[in-house]
C-alpha cells in the first residue's frame, strides 16, 4: 500500500526529469519507502525485541489511514477531475510502464522487473555472505549470535530489504495497470496475505516462489468476474473457491511439522 501510494505521489505530481524515466523515479521512491517503512519494524525487533509480526501489523494500520485521508475527497492526492470520488489523478504517461504483449491491461514491463527482483532475492539469499547471515539469524540467532553475527543489524537489514520488495510491488501495480489509487483500493488490498501464501507455498525458495507466483496469479485472473461468464460458471463462487484453496495451502504449509510428528508416530505404532 505504501508503495502504491507513493507512485501515485511521484506519478501524478512529479514532473519529468532528463535523463530519468518517471517510470524509474516512481518505483525506486516506492521501494525507498517500503524499506524505510520496514526497516522500522526491523530496528523496533532488533532495541527491543518487539515482535515483527505485531509491529507490521500496527505499521499497515498507519499505512492505511494516511493513505485514506491522502485520497480522501479535498485530500492532498484526490482528484482533481473527479471532484467527487475518493481516488487520485492517473499517473502520467511518461511514468506509465511500456507493455509488451497485450492491449489494454496487457503483459507489461513489469513482469520482466519482477523477475529481476526473483533474480536479486535468489543472489541476495543464497550467493552472498547477507543472505549467509539472515538464514543463520532467522534459524537461531543465539548461535548466530554466538558464532559473531550482528544480529540486530540482520533484522534490520532483513526487514528494510523485505520492505523494499513490497515497495517495488505497489509501484509496479500503479505504473503497470492500474495507474490510479484511491479509498476502496486501499481498503481492498490483499496482496501482501497474498505473497505470504506464495512464500510459504515456495518454501522461500526462489524458484518455488516463481511457480507458486504463477499458481496464484492464475487463480486470482482466471476466477475474477470479468474472466468468467456467469451462465456458465458462477464468479462469486470462483472467487471464494480460490480463497479457499489460499487458505488451504496456508493451513497445510503452516502445519508441516504436525503432520510429520502425526505421521512418525503412526510408522511407530504399525512397528
């Protein structure tokens, strides 16, 4: 959301500079401030011990109201056009991204940056002496700790990173399709439960998470209402069979270790 909101900030009242695509402009300020954003929740963990997850949650509660008084009707950012519609301006041109395959809503530019950013996430984790750390802190930062590790700089590094890529999300939904933001998207955003259902799903593992991505992107287009026709299928009824299955994939993933023990123990007992 934060993202979103900042693209459409730099988007719509930005004007160009030479030499920099204003595409560019709204998503490197969109991720600057998902990780600034993060990053608190990550210094907050790192001081005091807080939990990531409380913190995060309270974090998108101010994300939220700001935004919704900033598109707000007679907000900062609402409409100048739409004087009586609680949404913003659309971005301009200049900082819409170039779609490559597709007429309107086609496949645009930022389905290549969201596989450089996989591609990043991939180098980060698994190729660097960073990613060496936050494995090692996020599977036991006493011995991570113990073994000369920062772990409060890992958390905040971890965070302010996560937060970045969240970032460069929101952005790549407004200068990609949407090209606009108001009250009922922010209200309606899901996308963040969204990505910890495809992260689980991947295992945190690059490639998993592509084919996880790709899995619950066909879900969510494929039984939205204009995808469907309802004499022949009932969308309503699409749409919550895909939460369904979101939150089916969830509860089976979280719940790996009960299965296993539950499945040890029923090898023990036929022994």
């Amino acid at each position: 959301t934060l993202g979103a909101i900042t693209a459409v900030w730099v988007g719509t009242t930005w004007a160009d500079l030479p030499g920099i695509p204003h595409a560019f402009l709204a998503i490197a300020f969109a991720m600057l401030a998902g990780a600034l954003w993060a990053g608190i929740a990550g210094i907050l963990k790192a001081t005091v011990g807080a939990h990531e997850v409380i913190t995060t949650i309270m974090l998108n509660w101010i994300a939220y109201w700001v935004g919704s008084y900033l598109f707000s009707i007679g907000g900062p950012l609402q409409s100048d056009t739409q004087t009586s519609v609680p949404i913003s301006n659309d971005v301009q041109d200049s900082a819409k991204l170039h779609v490559l395959w597709g007429g309107v809503q086609g496949l645009h530019l930022g389905f290549l940056i969201a596989l450089g950013a996989l591609v990043a996430f991939w180098l980060i984790i698994d190729r660097t002496t960073l990613g060496y750390r936050v494995r090692a802190v996020g599977s036991n930062p006493e011995a991570a700790r113990y073994g000369g590790i920062n772990v409060g700089r890992s958390y905040f590094l971890a965070m302010a990173i996560s937060g970045a890529f969240a970032g460069l999300a929101g952005a790549i939904d407004i200068v990609g399709w949407q090209h606009r933001y108001g009250q009922l998207d922010i209200q309606g955003a899901d996308l963040g439960f969204a990505g910890i259902a495809v992260a689980l799903l991947g295992r945190n593992r690059a490639l998993g998470i592509f084919f996880a991505a790709i899995l619950f992107g066909a879900l969510l287009t494929g039984t939205s209402t204009r995808n469907l026709d309802p004499e022949v299928f009932d969308p309503e009824l699409a749409g919550n069979l895909t939460l369904i299955i979101q939150g089916l994939v969830v509860l089976f993933v979280g719940a790996e270790l009960i299965v296993l023990s539950v499945w040890r123990a029923r090898r023990r007992l036929r022994r």
